[in-house]
C-alpha cells in the first residue's frame, strides 16, 4: 500500500491576543490509501488544526503537508483549491451546508465548481443521495432534514467529486448516539465500497472503535498509535 | 468554475435576498434614472437651442460692426471700407447699413412704436437675405426712388386682422436727430411694400424694422459714413480667413468686430455642451451615492456570508471564483439598475420637456434685451437619447457598482477559511 497523505513534522501557532497557542507542536504521520483512521484526542488537542493543515485550509508554520506525492504548500492558492476539490473532501461537525440550497444543490456544489455540466452533475447528485440513504429527501433544505440527514448530505457533498482522501472533523459530535453510529457506519462502509482513505478526528471512542488506525493525539504531538480493526480499544 | 455557474450562483442570492436586492438596486436606478434624464433633456433642450439659432443666423454671412458695445454706437465704415472688403477672397457682396432706434411711423391716426430703423441699399440688402426677406405684398423699390419705405411684418399686423397700413400709402417716419440740440424730423415716405414673417437674424429683428433707402438716411444724418457692414460670401468655409482680412483691414485704424456666425453657434454650441455636462456631472452624484449604498450591502452581505465563504473555499472553491461571484452580483445590479433606470429617465425627461419649460415659457421675458427680438419662447423640449448615452450609462451604472463592489468582494475573497467556517 502506498502512502497518499503525509505530514513531516507539522507546526503550528496560533496569536490569540498576547498568548501563542502551540496547536501542533511537530506531527509527522503516513496514511496509507484506503485506511479509516481515527485520530482521537480530547479537545483542545489540535485535532482540527491537524484536519485543517492535513486538508489544506491552514498553512503550517513548518512541516510539510503530502498529498498523493504532491507538497500541498508549494502549491499556489489556486492549485490548492483544486487538490480541495478534487482529491479532499470534507465532513463537518456542523455539517456546513448551504441553508439557502436543497440536498440536491448542497451536494451538486463541488461538481458545478468543477465545471461539470448541470445534467450530469444532478444525476450524480441524485446517485449520491441515493447512496447515503437520502433518495427521497431530495429537494429537502437543509432546515427541513434532521442533523443526522444534514450529516448525510454533507457527506454526499464530500464524496461527490470521488476524492482520494475524506477528512472528517467531528462528525458525530452534534448528533445523538445512534445517529452518530449510523453515520459512523454508512463512512466506514462507502470506506470499503469506494477504497477511500477516511481520516476521522474525533474524541468519540464509538467512532474510532472499528478504524483501521487510531493515533492519539495530546498537546500537539501523536502521542502513539493503534493498528487492527474493531481490536483497538478492547 | 464557468461563468454560467457563478452567474447563476449570484443570481440565486440576489433572489433570495429580494428585498435588499430590490432596496440596492434602486439606488442605481435612481442614479442612472437622473443621469439619463437630465442627459436626454439636455441633449433636447441643445438641439431645439442650435435649431433656433441656426433659423437666426445665415452662415454665409459676416457683419462688421464698430468695436466696443455690440449695437448702438454710430459706425464710421466709409464707401472705402466697403469696396476693400468686396475685394477679398470669398466675398461676394458687402453692403453698409445704418441702424436707428426709437423710430416713431405714423400712418393716418395711427402710430407704431418704438421702432428700428434699417437704412440700406435695397437691391444689395435683398441680396444678403435673399431667403429671408420675402415681401407679403409689394416689391422691392426702384433704387431710384429715395423716400420709398418697406416695412416689417410685426409693424403692418400687430394683431390679427388688423393692417397698420394699405399699399402706395405714404408713411411719416419720425427720427430724433442727434444734434444739439436735439431735433426731431418728419418725413414722408411711399410705402413699396410689407415683410411676411422674417425673423431675427443675428441681433436683428426684421420684424419690427422699417427699412429706408441708405441715400435718403446719410442725407438726414448729414454723413456718408454707415454703421455696420454685411458681407456675404461665397460659402460659409471663408468665414475665418475673411473675418481675419477684415480686422486686419482695420488694424491700427479702427477698432471693428466682425460677428462670424458659424464661429458665434459653435460658441454657443460649447457653451451647451458644458451645460450638459454640468447637469449629467450633479446626476452621477447620485449614481456614486448609490455606488456607496452597494458597497455598504455587500459588506453586509459578505459578513453575513462569512460561513457560507469558507464552507465554499473548504470545498475547493477559488478564492477568484467567490471575487466573481460577488462581483457578478454587484454586476448584476448595475445592469439591472441600468436597464430599468434609463426607460425611467427618459420617460422622466419627456414629462419634465413637456411640463418644466412650459411652465418657465410664462416667466421668461419675450423680449431679449440685448438684440430686441421677440423669440417664440421655448414652451416644449423633446427630450433626445442617443444609443451613445445608452451605452455610457450601462458602462457608468456596471462600472459603478463593480468599482464600490470590488472591496467587498475582495474581502470575501481572501477571507480565511478556517476563521470563516468559525465564523457564527
């Protein structure tokens, strides 16, 4: 297995004011393609610094960020806005829909920035509802779904542009517990339909219960790491 | 990400947010609505401006007149004068004339009041306004005949249906002679003809003029001098180059005007311009105001934004795309603007072209003090739009609303997306 996402020591400061918040304090990790890993750390642990940095949205002070080979740092705003398109997606704690579009619109977004033409993108969009359950809710605003719904169609939207890598910040963390099972569920199966690599942040210990991976991370460093499917934590 | 895609993305926020976009947008209409207006209707109120000047004045022709005061001052051209300005290239015709005021005409009982009178050479002076001066009745006097009168349409029917005088009548001009002292003289003239409307020409009305024979006036003012000289040329294109003979004629003798119609029209043609362009500079004021007012709701709009931005950029939108697609939307409005404010301003201008003028038709003097004429007084403009002002007002209404739009959007453009996607 080749590795399609690499950090080589990654820092990263913050200025809150006259503090200097260390938020990585020098992560290095290989994730291998097709993985779901886990990163579990209780808050304030940088785990979504690391998802952001990992995903390309927050520069590092240092390090280097590795996508399929490609430095994502070196590359130019623009060129990292196309690795986010078309090789990242994401899953929010928040969902982060557009309130204003429907399920379909929400999910139809990533192809419509990729150019792709409206009656191709609305039958992708519609498969995909399709795959996360959502076949009928179509037409649904996003204030007329459920959380676990929402989570549904944002992951939808992440997987639409059939990215390599899905970097998932929370995602169960504003749902109750058995919506946040299903949702657990329907990423680790679409894991293993679409070879995917999932990389999970999350201090929830049901997620991270059947990843391939777990890396802990504490203070800014991956303190250390656990291999083995469903074996982890028991 | 297309062009077809933003467009649309823009437009679906715009409707979503109806009333601001409405509220936006009508500060552009406003703005384009005066710019328009008050462009149109100067563009009117020029073109019926220079139609009645050019109806006043005959481009192929040059008037001589004393330097200093424009009218009024006794001329002192000599026959010599007159013959060395026949000779110069270009000219056809040059004929002295002699101009009195406050001439009283009497016919039986009845009197005519204050009057101009044109002392000329008839059959020369026909020539020089051989389109204009058109007899109602009557004909031309024998140059040979010194005390025949033609008189002016105004004169003969002050009011409808009434004649001052009948054909072969004698008429009694009375003059004050500028003599010390002061002399008034009677004397008897046969009447050869009337003027149908004639119009003013330069700062002459021929309506209210009696014209007499030169001879008989240089007889009574005991001079062989004239006032002023009318020259005709052979077309209108020598008007410079014998205007600048003729003061060059008179340099270091005399000091002389020469009133060069197609010079004084394009003068007055600047003057006009400027005018416009004065009353389209305020109106734009409006459109800035309204430039204001975009920048103002965009900022709004991108703060408001914020979240929607990062989820946007975190999904692997260009930071150019979301620039474009606010910028778009601040596009949008300006076309929209544009397209609905300049029906409204013309539209605008046609109602204030009909109502406005007519309404200052009744306090503005019918007399011009400085040349005496009775000009029909301006009692309706029609508004004109040129495709140019079209095109420049789409321009200025997109332009506006893209320049005060670019801060907002290049705000929401480089935001950052993970303080965006904190963004509550």
């Amino acid at each position: 297995m080749t590795s399609v996402l690499e950090t080589r020591n990654v820092k990263r400061t913050y200025q809150m004011g006259n503090l200097t918040v260390s938020a990585l304090r020098g992560v290095s990790l290989e994730i291998e393609e097709g993985d779901f890993v886990a990163i579990l750390g209780p808050s304030g642990s940088g785990k979504s610094t690391l998802l952001h940095v990992l995903g390309g949205l927050d520069r590092p002070d240092e390090g280097e960020v590795l996508i399929d080979g490609t430095s994502l740092y070196t590359l130019n705003d623009n060129k990292r806005a196309d690795v986010r398109l078309r090789k990242i997606g994401f899953v929010f704690q928040f969902f982060n829909l557009l309130p204003r579009l429907t399920a379909l619109r929400n999910v139809e977004l990533p192809l419509t920035l990729a150019d792709v033409n409206e009656q191709e993108s609305v039958k992708k969009a519609k498969e995909m509802l399709e795959i996360v359950g959502l076949g009928d809710r179509v037409t649904h605003r996003p204030t007329e779904l459920s959380g676990g719904e929402q989570q549904r169609v944002a992951i939808a939207r992440a997987l639409i542009n059939d990215p390599k890598i899905v970097l998932a910040d929370e995602p169960t963390g504003n749902l109750d517990t058995s919506t946040g099972g299903e949702i657990v569920r329907l990423m680790q199966r679409l894991n293993k339909e679409k070879e995917q690599t999932f990389v999970v942040v999350t201090h929830d210990l049901d997620v991270a219960e059947n990843a391939d991976r777990i890396l802990f991370l504490k203070d800014g460093i991956i303190q250390g790491e656990k291999k083995g499917v469903g074996d982890a934590l028991h | 990400m297309r062009r077809k895609h933003i467009l649309s993305m823009a437009w679906q926020n715009m409707k979503q947010r109806r009333f601001r976009t409405f509220l936006t947008t009508l500060g552009v209409v406003i703005g384009i609505t005066a710019i328009i207006g008050l462009a149109s209707l100067g563009e009117g109120f020029r073109v019926t401006i220079q139609q009645q000047m050019e109806q006043g004045f005959e481009l192929n022709l040059l008037t001589v007149l004393p330097g200093g005061l424009l009218t009024g001052v006794p001329g002192s051209f000599t026959d010599d004068d007159i013959q060395n300005i026949s000779k110069i290239e270009g000219v056809t015709l040059a004929t002295p004339l002699i101009q009195k005021s406050g001439v009283k005409l009497f016919s039986d009982d009845k009197t005519a009041s204050p009057l101009v009178m044109l002392a000329v050479n008839f059959t020369e002076f026909w020539q020089i306004y051989p389109d204009r001066l058109i007899f109602e009745w009557g004909s031309l006097p024998q140059s040979t005949r010194n005390d025949t009168t033609v008189i002016g349409y105004n004169i003969q029917n002050p009011i409808e249906g009434w004649a001052f005088a009948n054909a072969g009548q004698n008429l009694t001009i009375q003059t004050t002679l500028e003599r010390r002292p002061l002399r008034v003289e009677n004397r008897t003239f046969n009447l050869a003809g009337t003027l149908s409307k004639s119009g003013a020409a330069g700062f002459i009305n021929f309506d209210d003029a009696v014209f007499i024979p030169i001879d008989t006036a240089q007889r009574l003012y005991n001079t062989t001098n004239s006032d002023m000289i009318f020259v005709r040329l052979a077309d209108p294109s020598f008007s410079d180059s014998v205007a600048k003979a003729i003061e060059k004629r008179f340099e270091g003798q005399e000091d002389v005007r020469v009133l060069v119609p197609a010079a004084f029209l394009a003068q007055v043609d600047a003057i006009l311009n400027m005018l416009q362009i004065f009353l389209t500079g305020i109106a734009s004021i409006a459109l800035l105001v309204a430039g204001l007012g975009i920048m103002n709701i965009m900022t709004v709009s991108v703060m408001e934004r914020t979240r929607e931005i990062g989820i946007l950029k975190a999904i692997g939108a260009r930071s150019r795309t979301i620039l474009t697609m606010f910028l778009t939307e601040a596009a949008l409005i300006g076309i929209l603007g544009g397209l609905v404010g300049i029906p409204l301003g013309y539209g605008l201008a046609q109602v204030m072209g009909r109502f406005l003028f007519r309404f200052s038709a009744g306090i503005m003097p019918r007399r011009s003090l400085i040349t005496g004429t009775t000009t029909r007084p301006l009692s309706e403009v029609s508004p004109i739009l040129s495709p140019e002002w079209i095109i420049i007002a789409i321009i200025f209404a997109v332009g506006v609303s893209v320049i005060f739009g670019w801060y907002p959007a290049r705000k929401a453009a480089k935001l950052d997306p993970v303080k965006a996607l904190r963004y509550e």
